[in-house]
C-alpha cells in the first residue's frame, strides 16, 4: 500500500464495507464510525493542503495522490 490520502481513504472504505456486510464484530463496527470521520476529515484536510499550495503559486498534486510522511 502506498502512502498517499488515497490509499488511506480506500483502506477505511474497506473496513466500512466490511462492517456493513457484518464481517466485523459489533464492536468493530461501532469502532467504524471513527474511520467514516477520519475520511472525511482526510478529505477536508487535502483539499486545505491544495488551496495553500495555490495560493502560494504551487502546482497541486491530482486529489487522493498527495504524499503522507
């Protein structure tokens, strides 16, 4: 798995599926709840990365490629 926002995002996305298809315990799932919030917070995070790097005059890596250290 690469580390890029889009990679992060399609792993939480799995164990979404997953615990709606009820292959994860109820507790898992209930833990899953988190990972719907660390989705959206990642996307909202990348797109103030992008309006930064604009407004600085800095080309913009595509949405979902932007690098994670």
């Amino acid at each position: 798995m690469s580390n890029t926002t889009k990679a992060i995002r399609a792993s939480l996305v799995d164990a979404l599926q997953r615990a709606t298809n009820g292959n994860l315990s109820a507790e898992d799932g209930r833990n899953i709840i988190g990972l719907a919030n660390q989705i959206s917070q990642s996307m909202g995070t990348e797109v103030k990365v992008m309006t930064t790097k604009l407004k600085m005059g800095h080309q913009v890596e595509k949405f979902g490629d932007l690098e994670v250290s």
